[in-house]
C-alpha cells in the first residue's frame, strides 16, 4: 500500500473509529494494522488525534540561530579542527576576532552577536559533530633496567604543576601492525602546568636520537626545561640523558611501570593530536620524515596558539562517584601569558609572534602536507 492510500484509508477510517465502542474499535483497529502494516501503538495515536491542519506552526520559540549564523559557526568549528563544545564556547570571541583580523571571516554584526552569544549546549546542537572510531596502536615500549634505582618514580599526583616547564615524554611509534624493522617515531613533549605541547620526528628510537631530540626541545620550549618525566623504556632510561638531565641541572623522573595514569598529560595528547592527525599507518622513509618534520613546525603553533585546553581543578568523590571540576578552556598560549613563572622576555616573543599567525593558513598547510604523506605511503 502506497503513502497516499494509506492516508486515504486513515480518513476513512478515523470517524468510524471514534464513535464505535470499545469491541468495534478492537475490530477496525485489527483491520486497519492488517491493511497499512503499523505497530498497533502506533496505528491508535493515528486513529485518535486527528491531522494537523494546513499551515500549523508548533508553539514556541522562533529559531534564532540557522542560517549565516550557523553557517560561520560551522567554519569556525572546522578551522579549530572540531573541537567540543566545552572548548569552543569560551574560545569564540578570540579566534572571531584573529580571523577577521586576517580577513578570513567577515561577518554582519547581527551575525555576530548572535554567534558570540551561543551556549554550550546551542553549539552542540548546531554542530551534531561526527565521531571518529577510535583505534588502538602497539606498544613498543622496551623497560631500560640499568639506572631505574637512579630515576625516581614520579606518580600523577607528585607534581606540583603550577610551574611551568615540568613536562612529560613519550614516544609514539609509527610502526604500522608490526614493530620489526626501522619506523619513524615522534617524540611527543606536554608541558603538565600550561598544555604545551611540542612535537619531534626521530628516523628510528634509539638513545642518540632522543637525546638530540630533548636538546632540541629547549631551543623550542617557550620557557626554560625543568623537570622530565618518562615512561621506563630504554630510550628513556640510559646514561646519555641521565647525565645531561644531571649537568644541565634537569629533574628527570619516571613513571611507574604499567601504570599510564601516571603520563596522563602526555598520553591524552598522543591520541588526540598526533594519532587523530597522522594515524597509525607505518611510516619508514627519508620522504615521510621530511612531510612529518614540516608538519610539526605548523602543528605546534596551530595547536598552542588556536586550540583551547580544559585543565583538571578539583575530583570530589560523592558516595562511588567522583566529580570532576574543570577551569575554563584557554590555549596554551593564554596561559603561559598567565603564568608569573614564565620571563617577561618570553612572553614577548611569543606576543610578538602571534599577530603574524593566521590559523586557516596554517591548517591548509597541515592538511595539505597530510595528504603528500597518506599519498606516499598508499
């Protein structure tokens, strides 16, 4: 039976329906489940309202937000590379103004207001963001025995995180299903006070290769290297970092074996960075290292200067749950300008720096540059 018929027959029906009694309801109730193929509770919400009539507006509210309002709101949502609501909210204001500021957002002034003035749960409902299927990569972590007695353990509750440059370390493997042979790796650094993160591509892990790598770092950092946490992998654990970490006056500590909770910081930003971005694919060559190596020098502005964090305050446990409080979601960038720890000196050079950047420009290039390595490697 079409749509059409089984419309007809409703009205047909209907006013039969409503006078009969309740065994003649029973009788053109089970006829008319037999002709149209309704669930039977659904056919009597057909039997007993009648239709709407032509013209029929639903009681409330106009819709204040559609249109050009969530038009830029949904440009704004894919230039912050679809982050949640939670971080986008109090982040609006700043990135409306740096994109018309670079002049690639121009919006009526109606627009927005409009725009500026959405909650959490609006933006929610306007963005219905996708989700993506989370994968898992293989752990190649290999425990370095020789100076564990030297290194102290440091659990996550040890730090105090109000100062930054404590960070911790962590290697991700670009292995693809199987960790023999040479991969590429990237050495992935999280400042635990401001969410700072750096990113380094090494052509194979090795303890050499790292400790370059952190040399590296300091240079990058925008504030001095205090302290360093590792996992217990032998690329960590060895005699080249401990005594540089000794000589250059670094404390340098691990985490307890097994335990990831104790790398929370770092471990987050290795899916929700470097994963969600690059993959799990096994990357090899000298092409691959060189597209990885430009990637990160736009990845780490992008990221710190134009993607706002929501750092832990306080957990309350109530009965067998535990409540967790967040600040307000600010960049990495905001709140190292925050910090009273950080020189006066640095912050000016990152002050000096962030008019100069353009966000959309950098996420074409990432983006781009994604593309170059996927089509390598496929």
């Amino acid at each position: 039976m079409t749509k059409n018929a089984k419309k007809e027959l409703l009205q047909a029906v209907r006013a039969r329906y409503l006078k009969a009694n309740k065994s003649g309801k029973e009788r053109i109730l089970d006829e008319f489940v037999a002709s149209t193929g309704y669930h039977r509770k659904y056919a009597i919400k057909l039997l007993n309202h009648s239709p709407k009539p032509r013209g029929f507006r639903k009681k409330g509210r106009p819709k204040l937000y559609q249109g050009e309002v969530v038009a830029a709101l949904v440009r704004i949502w894919e230039i912050c590379g679809r982050i949640c609501s939670k971080r986008l909210k109090p982040f609006l204001p700043e990135i409306v103004a740096v994109l018309e500021r670079q002049e690639e957002l121009i919006l009526p002034v109606q627009v927005k207001s409009l725009l500026l003035r959405m909650s959490r749960a609006t933006i929610d409902r306007c963005l219905k963001p996708a989700r993506f299927e989370k994968q898992h990569g293989l752990s190649t972590t290999k425990p370095g025995s020789l100076l564990k007695k030297a290194i102290p353990v440091r659990t996550f509750a040890d730090w105090d995180d109000a100062r930054p440059g404590f960070v911790e370390v962590d290697l991700v493997a670009h292995c693809g299903e199987t960790v023999h042979g040479q991969y590429l790796n990237t050495l992935s650094v999280v400042d635990v006070s401001t969410g700072w993160i750096e990113c380094l591509a090494l052509a194979h892990r090795s303890q050499q290769m790292v400790s370059a790598a952190i040399v590296e770092l300091r240079q990058r950092l925008p504030f001095p290297l205090i302290g360093l946490d590792s996992d217990n992998g032998s690329e960590f654990i060895n005699d080249t970092l401990y005594r540089y970490c000794l000589d250059e006056h670094i404390t340098f500590t691990r985490s307890r074996p097994y335990k990831k909770n104790d790398q929370a910081h770092v471990e987050q930003k290795n899916w929700s960075v470097i994963r969600h971005l690059i993959g799990y694919d096994r990357l090899e060559t000298q092409a691959e290292l060189n597209l990885l190596n430009a990637i990160y020098t736009d990845l780490r502005l992008y990221t710190n200067f134009f993607q706002p964090v929501l750092k832990l305050v306080a957990k309350d446990r109530v009965g067998n749950r535990i409540i967790k409080r967040y600040d307000t979601a600010t960049t990495p960038f905001r709140r190292v300008l925050a910090s009273a720890e950080v020189s006066t000196a640095d912050k000016l050079r990152l002050l000096n720096l962030y008019p100069q950047l353009n966000p959309v420009t950098l996420r074409d290039r990432i983006d781009q540059n994604v593309a170059k390595l996927w089509k390598i490697h496929g």
